[in-house]
C-alpha cells in the first residue's frame, strides 16, 4: 500500500514540474500594418505551453518563451502561418 500510495505521489507531483521554458525566435514574413503584430501575437498566445511572445514588425521577427514540454518552435510557426504570415524558426534557444 505504501508503495502504491508513493508511486502515486510522484507521478501527481512529477506533472505539476513545468520544464525550464525555452525561447525561439520566427521569422515572420508579411507584416505590413501596426495591427500584423496583434494578429501574430494572438497566434503564438493561442497556442498551448506559450508564456510570453513580443513581435518586432521591423525585425520581421516574434520572440516566444514557451515550455518545451508542450509545444515546439515548429509548432508555434505553424500557428503563425496558419494566422496569414508565413513564419519559420530562425534560432532555438533554451
């Protein structure tokens, strides 16, 4: 019963640890108005495991801090894609 009632304790507690959140940055193509940022922003913030994103229309980039455990910064450019900007991962960062 002991057994039982650990094993238990440390699978609950093991999902409650977030990974350490990673940073990638996408290239974003397309952004031509002051609203594109939003649009781009609401993408990445739609996606499960995305912290934080800042979206530079100059740059033609997004930054995005999100939690590996759940998504992937392939994933996250798909998102982006799919919301009209095409979008590919320009560095990988942890």
């Amino acid at each position: 019963m002991k057994k039982a009632a650990l094993l238990v304790f440390l699978l609950l507690s093991g999902s409650v640890i977030a990974a350490e959140p990673h940073t990638a940055t996408l290239g974003v193509e397309h952004m031509t108005c002051a609203t594109c940022p939003i649009t781009v922003r609401k993408a990445l913030s739609q996606v499960a495991g995305v912290a934080e994103s800042t979206v530079d229309m100059e740059a033609k980039t997004a930054t995005v801090t999100f939690d590996p455990a759940r998504t992937t910064p392939e994933v996250l450019a798909a998102a982006v894609t799919r919301a009209g900007f095409p979008a590919k991962v320009l560095r990988n960062g942890s």
